[in-house]
C-alpha cells in the first residue's frame, strides 16, 4: 500500500491493540468513527495495531472482532493488521535515514537512564538530549556490537497547532518534543511511527480517538509532514469516568462489550446509551441509529468527561426490551437458558408466548428474563433461606387446608380432561381463568384471603413471593407440575411435625 494523496471523501478508522478485549471507551470511539463516516457517506477502516507481539493475542483479536459485530458497527475496510505491515515500515524508515528526517541512535538503556535521572535532579523535564544527532555526533564513531535505535528529527522551532473537532485549537512547541524512536534496536518499528504511515497510505481524513492521545498528535503531525502527507481533521473524545467520577475500571463493573452482552443488554441500546455518552442531540434520549447517523456531524460532542450510569443503562435497555421481536428475544433466551442446564421447548409454545409478554415490561435485562423462565423450567428450592423466610411471614393457620382444597380441585381438572387439553398455555381447559376460579372456590371454602394462599402458591412454585398475578403465572405451568409442586410445599409444612 504506497501513499497517496490525501482523500477528499470522508474515511475514519477505529484501530485497536489486541491486547484485550473491547472495552467500553474503545467500542464508543468506534461508534462516533462510524458514524462520522456514514453520515458524510464515507468509508469505515478497521485497522488492528498488533505490532506489540508480546501482548497482542489471537484470541484479543477474535474479542475485538466479535464485539464490533455484536453492536453491528460493519467496517468498510478491513480488518488491516499491522504485523503484516512490516516490509512497508521498514522501507519507510529507510527513505527517512536517506532523507536526514531520522537518524540512527546509539544510546544505550542505561545511558538514556542516566540522563533522565540527571535531568530529573536537576529540575528538567526528562528528554532526549539529541547527543546522536548527525551534527552533534560528527566524528564519533558508532559503538561496535550494539544495534542502533532509529529516532525521527523532530523540529527545533515552531509550534504545531492544529483545530481539534472536540477542544478547539491546540498548539504545542516543538521545543518541547524530542527526537521520538521510530524503531527499536531490534529494527521493529513503534507505536507512533506506524499509527502515521497507516492513516497517510490508508488515506485517513478524520481521526477520531480519546484524548489521552492528546500528546502523540504533535509527534504524529510531524512526521507525517516529514513524509509529504496532510495531517487528517483530529478529534479528541474526553475519556467515560465510572459512576463514582473515577476513571473507569474493573470495580466499576462491566467494562468489555462482551460483558454488556452476558449480562443481557442488547446491542442497539448499548448502541443508543453510548451515543449520549460524550454526545448530544437536543433533548433526545431515545434514537435509532439510523438518526444518530443523521445527526452525528461531528458537533456537539461533550468536553469534559463522561460518566458511565447504570441505572440510565437499564432505563435505556428495558425500552428495547419493549420493542423488540419476540422470536429474537426467544433465540437469545434458548441460548441463555441452555448454559444453565434448562431447555426453552419443556414449556409448551402457548406458555412460552404468554410468559415472555408477562414477564418482558417487568425486566430490564435479558438475563433477568432468563430469571423469570427459570422460575417455571425449575422447580424452587424449598429449603432456600429466601423462600423459608417468606413462607414464615405468609403462613397462617388456613394455609394447608386451603391449599391442600386447591390442589384437589387441581387434580379434578387433570383427571377430566386428556393430557394434551390439560398442558400449560395450551389455551384449553387450563389457563389463567380457571386457576383463578379453583382459587376462589378453595378461599371460600375455608373463609380464607387471598395472600394467605397466594404468597404460599408463589413460593412453592416459583421460590419467589412476589410475581405477576398468581393465576397467570400457574396458567404458565401444567397442572400436573402446579399439583406437584403444590403438594411439595404442603409435605414441607408436614415434614417437622413428623420428625
């Protein structure tokens, strides 16, 4: 890939180091970067900045990669990796040992140690010195045996100034920059050096990254002027702070996409919430993406740091939640249901249906509905601290005779009818109506309230004392399964006095 002119259409790129897996700050980068671009109809790079290879690692790579995906931000280029990049590096660097723009340095570790400390003593900013500059090395002769560094010539004057999207106008002195190391003694080349050549051939218009990149782009401009290149339109996003104000970091909670995904969120509102997260539009909080790419012109970006709210999170999520495809929720609840043991098809279709409209407008995750679905794949356990103390609180002296009533009822019903009428959700002579009418005829029965066999029914069969309505939920189960947990609870009750 040789360098070319510098574009006129619009080309971001969001350029990771696999070295983890895609945290949240990296994923909001590449949110703006794509945006940026589909909004100016422009083109998307995906850049992969492996060349630290003791760190980088395949599975970071595939990380990465799947997190991109999973919040559907599709490059337009891409994947380029910059561990195949090398013979392109190298020829570059040699053009520049030509060109007087670099030179070869022979300082060793622990010459540059020693000068960093005596600067340090002396109250000076710790820099390089230029002692192997051309000019000042005039007549010495290289060290045998020790494999040079290669430093880029940094200016002497000037200052560097450029207009930031996000701060304005930035300028820093050249006095106050020193030769950067372009490639090290083992002849590979660095960070900042490759980060120049990749976005001067891969035509890079706008570079859009977090501000604690604020000091290479100095460092960047002038190495790309040094190579004839036009330096691209930079942007600086402040970083996201965790709701204490900190830095954001594991004690915060879920820092990687892929933990967004495991706890349950879904990727158009993560999508959604990311947006507002060093971005605004108005008063909108809610948006599709096709209006944030509408929208995202590359003003209005915040300039101060952001901070990461769960709770606005969860808010963000449950309206999805609300409208998303019931068979797209039911794909992803199989899977969930499935690491935990449990199959999605012992519910009958009807059941499964009327439960996921039961339980959706009360979750704010996917897990927490994988928790509700739990609820009925499961039975409770009875012996749980949870479900003794509730039942402790809910007992009266009514409970068994009224229950034990109800279950009979139960029993009636299942005895009459074949098995196929009898099932959960089968819409058939079991549904919410009918437990609910075998309830009523149960309290009557025994001049019982409804919380003293309701609150009993739900922990017996859900291990929970607070759910949607009783009937609704038992209509969810067969009655078979309703009669066997029932009597459960019931032996329970029994079960101290036998001993």
């Amino acid at each position: 890939m040789e360098p070319r002119p510098n574009p006129t259409k619009v080309r971001t790129r969001f350029a990771p180091s696999p070295t983890g897996s895609l945290h949240i700050g990296g994923a909001r980068t590449a949110l703006f970067a794509w945006a940026f671009a589909r909004h100016h109809g422009g083109c998307f790079v995906l850049r992969v900045e492996d060349t630290d290879l003791e760190r980088s690692t395949p599975e970071a790579t595939r990380a990465i990669l799947d997190g991109m995906a999973w919040l559907g931000l599709e490059a337009d280029e891409g994947p380029y990796f910059q561990s195949k990049r090398g013979e392109r590096y190298r020829d570059v660097i040699a053009s520049m040992l030509r060109a007087g723009t670099a030179y070869p340095c022979y300082a060793s570790g622990g010459e540059l140690d020693a000068l960093r400390e005596a600067q340090r003593r002396e109250g000076l900013k710790p820099r390089y010195d230029g002692r192997w500059r051309p000019e000042q090395a005039a007549g010495r002769r290289a060290p045998e045996g020790v494999a040079p560094t290669v430093r880029f010539r940094n200016p002497d004057t000037g200052v560097v100034t450029w207009d930031d999207m996000v701060k304005g106008r930035i300028s820093i002195a050249n006095a106050e920059l020193d030769d950067l190391v372009i490639a090290r003694s083992d002849g590979s080349p660095t960070y900042n050096f490759c980060v120049v050549v990749d976005d001067l051939d891969m035509q890079i218009s706008h570079v859009i990254r977090g501000d604690d990149h604020v000091n290479n782009t100095p460092r960047q401009i002038n190495i790309l002027r040094a190579l004839g290149g036009v330096e691209p339109v930079y942007g600086h996003l402040p970083m996201i702070h965790g709701p204490d104000g900190q830095k954001l970091s594991k004690r915060h909670g879920a820092v990687s996409v892929t933990e967004y995904h495991t706890l349950g969120y879904l990727p158009d509102a993560v999508v959604n919430y990311l947006a507002r997260l060093g971005w605004s539009h108005g008063d909108e909080e809610i948006f599709s993406r096709e209006a944030f790419v509408a929208w995202f012109d590359g003003s209005c970006l915040a300039h101060s740091p952001a901070q990461l709210d769960f709770d606005k999170l969860r808010w963000v999520n449950q309206h999805y939640l609300r409208l998303a495809g019931a068979d797209d929720l039911l794909v992803d609840l199989e899977a969930r249901l499935k690491t935990r043991g449990l199959l999605l098809q012992s519910l009958h279709s009807h059941a499964v249906r009327g439960a996921l409209e039961l339980f959706r407008d009360r979750v704010a995750t996917l897990e927490e509905l994988c928790d509700w679905f739990v609820c009925l794949l499961r039975d409770p356990a009875l012996e749980d601290e949870s479900v003794r103390q509730g039942l402790a609180r809910a007992l009266v002296p009514q409970t068994a005779a009224t229950a034990d009533h109800f279950v009979r009822k139960l029993d009636a019903i299942i005895a009459s009818e074949s098995p196929e009428s009898t099932v959960a959700g089968s819409e058939a002579s079991w549904n919410a109506a009918v437990a609910g009418q075998i309830l009523k005829e149960a309290l009557a029965a025994h001049g019982a309230r409804m919380p003293w066999l309701a609150v009993p029914l739900r922990l017996w069969c859900f291990g929970r004392a607070q759910t949607p309505a009783v009937e609704e939920m038992l209509a969810l189960l067969a009655p078979s399964v309703v009669a066997q947990r029932v009597r459960a609870g019931l032996a329970g009750l029994q079960a101290p006095a036998a001993g």
